[in-house]
C-alpha cells in the first residue's frame, strides 16, 4: 500500500499537469485568466514541494 505522502503527491502532481494542459490548449485567455491559472499551479507546486520534504523527514 502506498504511503499516504506518495498518494497526496500523485494526486497534486496530476492536478497540476491538467493545469497546464488547460492552460496550454487554450489560445483565448486575457491576462487575468493566465494570473489566475499561474497562482493556482503556484499553490500546487509548493503544496508538492512541502510533501516531499515532509517525506525525507
């Protein structure tokens, strides 16, 4: 059974590639939408990077 870190740390690195996916198969955002998406992948890799720290401890 996986660790529950390793399980947490799939699920956001998922979230985050559909995020880039969304972001890189849209030809029509405006500068607040882009923002928007940014900040978001921003809260997901941070919440990714806290896990595997949390994990080597």
């Amino acid at each position: 059974m996986k660790d529950k870190i390793d399980i947490t740390i799939e699920y956001y690195s998922i979230k985050s590639k559909e995020l880039i996916e969304k972001v890189n198969n849209s030809s029509n955002l405006n500068a607040d939408q882009i923002i928007n998406y940014g900040e978001q992948l921003s809260v997901l890799e941070n919440k990714i990077t806290a896990l595997e720290v949390a994990k080597e401890n």
